[in-house]
C-alpha cells in the first residue's frame, strides 16, 4: 500500500471510490488477479464491520470490536489516496477531490456507499442520542440504544423504519426482537408496550419468511404497523408522529419511553449531480449510480462500474450482496480493458440475517427473483435457527475481515 501526496494529479488505470466493503474487497480481488495500479479513495482513518452494531445495540457484541484501521484493511500493492471525493466528470475520465486533486481513470469502480439522512425526519437530528432516542446506524449510538433498552423498565418502546431503500433493510426489526428478548429475560416484557413500524405490507417480502417473524413478533406482544413510517418526533412531548404511505397504513401518535430509529438513506449527494446519478435520466431521486443490474456496468458510460449501497441494482443492500458483486465487477472490468464482451453475471443474490433473540437467528437468502436461495440446505431457511446465532457473532464477522476484505470469499 502506498499513499501518495495531496495535491498532486495523478492518473490510474482503476480507480477505485470508497474504501468500504465494497471498495476493499474489489481492490483486494483485482490485485491478485494480476491488476497492478490500482487506486482506492477513501478519507476515513477507520473501517467498520457495521452488521454488528446491531448486536451491539442489543447489549451482545461491543462497539470497539466492530471496527479497525482503514490502513489495515488496506490491500497491499493498492495505492491509498486518502481524500473524499467532491465530483467525477465521466467525460474527461477524472475525479475531483474536496482539496482540489484530480485523479484520472481508465476505469472507474465507484462505491462510495450510502449517505444517512437524518434531516429527512423532523426532530431527529436533535435528539439523536439523548432522551431515549437512538439509531444502530451510527457507530456512536449503537452503545447508547443499549444504554436506554436496558434502563427501560416500563412505558413505551417503538422501534422505526423508514420508506425507501436502506443498508440492511432487516437491522430495524432485529433490534426490537433483541430489546424484547432481554426484557423477557428480566421480567418486564409486559409491563412494556412495544410497538414496530415498517413502512412495508408485510415485515418480509418473502412471504414463507415473513409468516415465522410475524409468529415472533405475535410471541413478544409486538403491536406492528404495516404500510406507515414515523414522520416527526417530538422530544419534548416524548411522542412521534406515525404516517400511513399507503392502503392499510396508520396515521396515529404514539408515545415513547424509548425510540429506536433509522434515517433515510440515499446515494451521496456528490453522485446526485453527477452524470452517473439515475437523476440524470429522470429516473430514482435516491440517485444511485445508474448501472446494468447483472453486469454492474454503467449504462451510459462504459468505463465505469459501481457495487454495494450505492448502485442502482435492486437487490437488498447488504454486504452479502457485495461478496457476490464483487467478483463480477472484476471479472467484467478486465473484459473491458481486453476489449471483450462482459462475461460476469449478477443474479442479484442477498442475504439478510434476522436475529429473532439473543440465541436464534433467521438467514434469509434470496435473489432477484425472490426465490429462498439456502446456503445451508439442511436447515429451513424460513425459520430461525441456534446455529445461524453463532454465525451472526463470529462466523460472519471471522469471513468478512480475514477472508471476503483480502479478496478470498
């Protein structure tokens, strides 16, 4: 790995934007297939393992475990331009950085992840963190969700998803089944209303998968509102503000003791304005880069690719998906520098691990098709499981540091 200094131009046959999971595990791919200048733009010092801050939010992982140097996930022989990107211009092939740089490309792998939004519901910006209100999705707040589930003893808990695409649709709904399972375990379940809202029709889209939650969440007493999202919180009345967003939804005020919420999510607004963006066409205001859904290719401009949160393919946004992204990204970036037909194919496979306890979790695997796609045959996929716990804890957080970010699974 070698940095190199701000300010300079510099051109690259890959660039790489982001040095999330998506961008390591690329970067790691295309080196040991023999690509040898390869740039990652990335300007955070710390790379996180976020699927566990649900665990840590549920008082069962700890937040430091989640997360490492950025140089250390690094891929030897990557060049490291330590820098946020401001703007791309596809049509000079280079990338402008917030300090000024440009960075020229022969080719463009742009996965920069999603931004959060918390300015999209009123009164949340606010009271992040205090007061009983707190998201798993930041790093920071992870801990403090424990802080307030484990100091409810009574009163009102909701738990809150918003509409539109996130990164991990099913972290909004694990985090009220954790809550509830520890409350259970210290006998105070039911002097708790608690109370989950998914802007969905149903909790799962696959309807086998979504039959077992609603069986867990009937077990803990969960009131669920289906088709709504939380509008507005109101921190001094402790109250939020639930709106319907179609046939069947509720239009009501609850009350909290304690409010687990997530924010909007979008490409980041960098990519919005740039010719990349599905904006441009007309098409998503989320603005994701507007690529082929099985190749990964930009559909306007060849020589750039994008994966992970920030794509426009419509599979679940999860890091599973990435592990399967990854090597078509590769393969069909070295077919189009050989000037060949892209060969690699994404069939839009994702998983999503539902932890349903503090001991069970559910592994729903699916694709574009939205057919059950089991990794482990031997188990009902539909129903949560002990053994898929241990692969939540350590199984997963084991293959996605030592195998997936060296470009190995």
């Amino acid at each position: 790995m070698s940095e190199h200094p701000m300010g300079s131009a510099k051109k690259h046959q890959v660039v790489i934007i982001g040095g999330g999971t998506a961008g390591i595990t690329v970067a790691a791919r295309m080196l040991r297939k023999g690509f040898s200048d390869v740039a990652v733009i990335e300007p955070a010092d710390t790379h996180y393992y976020q699927p566990l801050w649900t665990l840590v939010g549920g008082g069962t992982a700890k937040a430091e475990t989640s997360a490492r140097s950025e140089a250390s996930v690094m891929p030897r022989g990557a060049t490291w331009i330590k820098n946020a990107v401001s703007a791309i211009d596809p049509d000079t092939n280079t990338v402008t950085c917030a300090d000024g740089t440009t960075v020229g490309y022969d080719v463009l792998v742009v996965c920069p992840g999603l931004q959060l939004d918390w300015d999209r519901t009123e009164g949340l910006t606010e009271t992040l963190g205090r007061d009983g209100v707190s998201s798993n999705y930041r790093y920071d707040l992870a801990p403090r969700t424990w802080d307030f589930i484990r100091e409810t003893r009574s009163g009102t808990a909701v738990f809150a998803m918003p509409s539109g695409p996130i990164k991990c649709a099913g972290a909004p709904q694990k985090i009220a089944y954790l809550a509830c399972d520890y409350w259970r375990q210290q006998g105070v379940l039911d002097k708790i209303d608690v109370h989950l809202v998914v802007p969905t029709p149903r909790i799962f889209g696959i309807p086998a998968i979504a039959a077992n939650l609603e069986k867990v969440i009937a077990d803990y007493g969960i009131q669920l509102h289906t088709t709504s999202e939380v509008r507005a919180i109101d921190a001094a009345g402790r109250k939020v503000t639930v709106a319907s967003v179609g046939d069947g939804g509720t239009d009501a005020m609850l009350p909290y003791d304690v409010l687990h919420t997530v924010p909007h999510q979008s490409a980041p607004d960098w990519i919005k304005t740039s010719p990349l963006s599905t904006i441009y066409s007309g098409g998503d205001a989320n603005g994701y880069v507007e690529i082929d859904k099985h190749t990964m290719q930009h559909v306007r401009h060849p020589n750039v690719f994008a994966l992970g949160d920030a794509g426009s393919s419509p599979n679940s946004k999860t890091g599973a998906a990435i592990r399967k992204q990854a090597p078509v990204v590769v393969e069909n970036v070295r077919a189009f520098l050989d000037g060949r037909p892209l060969s690699g194919h994404y069939d839009g496979y994702a998983s999503c691990p539902i932890v349903t306890s503090a001991h069970d979790m559910l592994m729903a695997e699916f694709d574009y098709s939205m057919q059950v796609t089991p990794s482990v045959p031997v188990l009902d996929p539909t129903k949560p499981h002990r053994s898929y716990w241990y692969l939540k804890k350590y199984g997963l957080p084991f293959m996605y540091w030592n195998l997936m970010l060296k470009g190995l699974a």
